[in-house]
C-alpha cells in the first residue's frame, strides 16, 4: 500500500511537472529578415582629378523580378583614370513614395548588407570599397575605381544581405541585387 501510494505520489507530482512546463511561454523565433524588391540602381563615378567629369549607369526594372527584362545603361570609363564611386540611388519604385527609397534603408542597417563588385575577366577595372560599418566592415556604398587600359566587358554589381551573419565576405546571407552592368573603358 506505501508502495502504491508512493507511485501515485511520483506520478501526480510527474503531472504537475509537466503541466507547469507547458505552460511556460514558447520562446519567439524573430523571423527572417526578407530581402528588398529593388526596382532601381544607379552608380556613379566621379574623376579623382576631375570633379566635373562623372559617368552614371542606371538599371531599371519597373515590374520587379520575372515580366519584362531590365533595362541596362552602359556605364563609360575614361581609360587610365582613377574615380571615386557611389550607390547613388536603390528604389523600390512599386512602393508608395515615402518607402521608395531602399537606399536609405540600406545604409541604416549597413551592418547587414554588403556590395559586391565584380568585374569580368578581361576588364581593366578594379574597384576597392571605402566605407565600413560599426562592426569596422566594409560595405560598399562608396569606394574607388582604376579604370586601367582599353577594355570593355561586364561588371557583376551584387547586393548582399547578411543579417546576423556578415563577416565581410560575399558568402552568408541572401542576395537583395544581382546585375552585369556593361562597361566601356575608352
């Protein structure tokens, strides 16, 4: 009889365990970041010694991914000459006016983002990013350019988005922006 009531006891206490456990509040899990709709980009390049001279490219994609292809500028070098480039605009023109501007956002949460440049083989174009965020990394709003001998061929433009996980690398995160913007070094 101890033992039985011994085991029923074990068991109610088992029960009242368990049942204030479940009612401990689950632990939230934040959800993912989603990654931006961008609609438009444009870049722009400004001579070292020349602040006048600037060359721009834009790409465009006014119904976003999928529809209609993107409309690409071709963004024209002087050859052997040395610049200071900028992410000049990053819109989400489908948005209402006062969310458009995503480059705003961007750089608020430049922690989390990263631009990647990469210039296909062949053109003489090396890009160096300038800028860093808090955790001392670079972003890659601002930089420098050499545009080196005549060449022409595509410059691969990626942003990436790295919340939680940018260690100053192209490989976490997802990728907000992918374009090969055509280049003319002249």
């Amino acid at each position: 009889m101890i033992k039985n009531k011994l085991k029923l006891g074990l068991i109610a206490a088992a029960a009242i365990v368990m049942s204030i456990s479940a009612c401990k509040k689950d632990k939230e899990v934040p959800e993912p970041d989603e990654n931006e709709l961008i609609t438009k980009v444009s870049l722009k390049f400004t001579n070292s010694t020349n602040a006048s001279d600037i060359a721009t490219v834009t790409w465009t994609d006014p119904d976003g991914d999928g529809g209609v292809a993107p409309t690409i500028g071709t963004l024209n070098l002087k050859a052997n000459t040395s610049y200071n480039f900028e992410v000049s605009e990053v819109l989400n023109e489908t948005a209402a006016p006062a969310d458009r501007n995503v480059l705003s956002e961007i750089t608020s949460e430049s922690f989390e983002h990263l631009w990647v440049y990469k210039p296909a083989t062949g053109l003489n174009l090396t890009l160096v990013r300038t800028d860093k965020d808090k955790n001392n990394l670079e972003i890659g709003i601002k930089g420098t350019a050499a545009a080196g001998a005549i060449s022409s061929g595509s410059l691969q433009v990626v942003l990436r988005h790295q919340p939680g996980a940018k260690n100053g690398t192209e490989a976490p995160g997802s990728t907000d922006f992918s374009a090969a913007i055509p280049v003319s070094i002249k």
